[in-house]
C-alpha cells in the first residue's frame, strides 16, 4: 500500500490507498461516522475499507466529534456525508442518520472542488468557484439569508464565480460572538475586499447591525494582502498595506485592534504569506 492522504484526530483517522484507490478508516465509528455499514459505535482499532467508496478516490475529508457527522470530498468532484443527520448536516432532504456514506442532493453540472465546515453547517465550492451551503445557519453564518436551516446545498448571496478568494468560518463559542463567515476577494490591484455574514464580532470597518443575516456590503478595511484566524478559531489577522507600500499586521481580539505594526512578508504559497 502507498498511502496519498493521512489524516488524524484523537479518535479518529482515514488513508487512502494510492494502488487500489479505497479509503481506510480507523477509530470510534460513533453514529456511524466512519461509514463501515453495521460497525456503528464501535471502535475500530486498526485500518478498515470504507464502504460506499469502491474504486473512488478521496481528495479531502471533514469530521466533526461533537457533531458525529464527516464529509468526504471524492477526485472526482462528488460530495458524500455520513454519520448524525442532527441540523441537516448530511445535505439531503432525508435527513435520517447514515452509517454508509451517501452523495448529498447535489443537481448541479459544475463538479465539486473543495469543502468547508463548521459547526453543524456546511460548505462546498465548485469548479466555477461559486459555493453552496447547507445545515445549520446559527447566526446566519451560511450566508443564505434568513432561514434557520439549509436541508439541502443552496446558493449562498455573494457572488463567487470565477473569483479568487480566501475562505474562512468560524463556528460558535457558548456566547456565539465568533459565529461568522468571512470572504476575500481578489481585486484588480491583487489585494483582498472583504466581505461577511453572520456576527459582527471580531468585524471591525463593517455594518453596525450586530447580526448581518447575508453577505454584507463589502468592508471597510482597504489594501489587504492577507488574512487569517491568529489562533485558529477565535481571533482575525489581517495584513494590509498602507500608501507608503509598508505592510502592516493588524490583530483583532474581539472589535479591538491589538496591533498595527510594519511586518515583512515572505509567500508560502499560492494562497498566502507567513508573518516575519
């Protein structure tokens, strides 16, 4: 066996197999997961042989513990979900929990190119870079507008098509003040605007309205090169660059900026900088 993709959580993990394109899983297969049919909420000691997944290979894979839910991303450009269907997170109208994974209800021509998760919400982007969401959309984070949930992938309100961005969510903490998607968009000088939904929290230059319930306006923080979460889930980083061209890094904890200081800036790959 050669191994292409390796991933590893505390209780759970997945390879794939290069010769024989199968996915091999291993761990607590909690609500059926880890799509091995009748295996639920067993654990699984060593590699097993995912079933839905003959002669398929996968290029990406999501899962969530809280949630007991995962989404497979296929080379070929199908989504597939398996696991708790709590909050429609496995995008189909039957939404009844799954232990073999299943193509989520997708209608659309454009094949699938990336994948995106949340808390109890999902996103998945296609090969014309326009994105889709479905499940839970606490604070209105899907960008969908406002209903509660999505059963099924439907359009989000920013246009996306053939754009070059960056894509972040965030899912909640126990006061949801991070519960929020934010999109970059390359513009014509090869900087970023801005745009998000969901809460206002950690959003500084954009509407007043704490709960933005669809992709607002585009947001009022100009020149951005790059931005990220500084710890990986709660707190944005931006860089930006002012008219003298000096790049300055701005940390944002909470509505407050931390910092703003000049940075050098060294690209890592196509989609950003590290931090000097």
């Amino acid at each position: 066996m050669f191994f292409d993709y390796v991933i590893k959580t505390d209780a759970f993990g997945v390879i794939t197999d290069q010769d024989d394109n199968n996915a091999y899983v291993w761990g607590y297969n909690e609500s059926g997961k880890l799509s091995l049919g009748d295996r639920v909420n067993e654990v699984i000691s060593s590699p097993e042989r995912v079933t839905g997944f003959t002669g398929v290979k996968i290029s990406k894979v999501l899962v969530s513990q809280e949630e007991k839910a995962t989404i497979w991303l296929t080379e070929d450009g199908k989504v597939l979900t398996s696991g708790s269907a709590d909050d429609y997170v496995l995008g189909r109208e039957s939404s009844v929990d799954t232990s073999t994974a299943l193509l989520i209800d997708y209608n659309d021509a454009e094949s699938i190119i990336d994948i995106h998760m949340s808390y109890r919400s999902r996103w998945i982007i296609k090969e014309n870079k326009s994105a889709q969401a479905f499940g839970l959309n606490k604070n209105y984070r899907l960008g969908i507008g406002s209903d509660d949930y999505a059963e099924t992938p439907v359009d989000i309100t920013l246009d996306l098509t053939d754009k070059d961005y960056i894509f972040i969510t965030q899912g909640e903490n126990s006061d949801n003040t991070v519960s929020k998607t934010v999109v970059a968009i390359k513009n014509s000088n090869n900087l970023y605007d801005l745009y998000f939904t969901g809460y206002r929290f950690g959003m500084p230059g954009c509407p007043l309205e704490n709960i933005q319930t669809e992709f607002s306006e585009r947001i009022a923080i100009n020149n951005v090169v790059d931005i990220r979460l500084i710890d990986g889930k709660d707190n944005f980083s931006y860089i930006v660059r002012d008219n003298r061209d000096v790049f300055n890094y701005i940390g944002v904890i909470g509505n407050i900026i931390s910092s703003l200081k000049p940075v050098t800036l060294q690209p890592y790959d196509n989609n950003g900088f590290t931090y000097v």
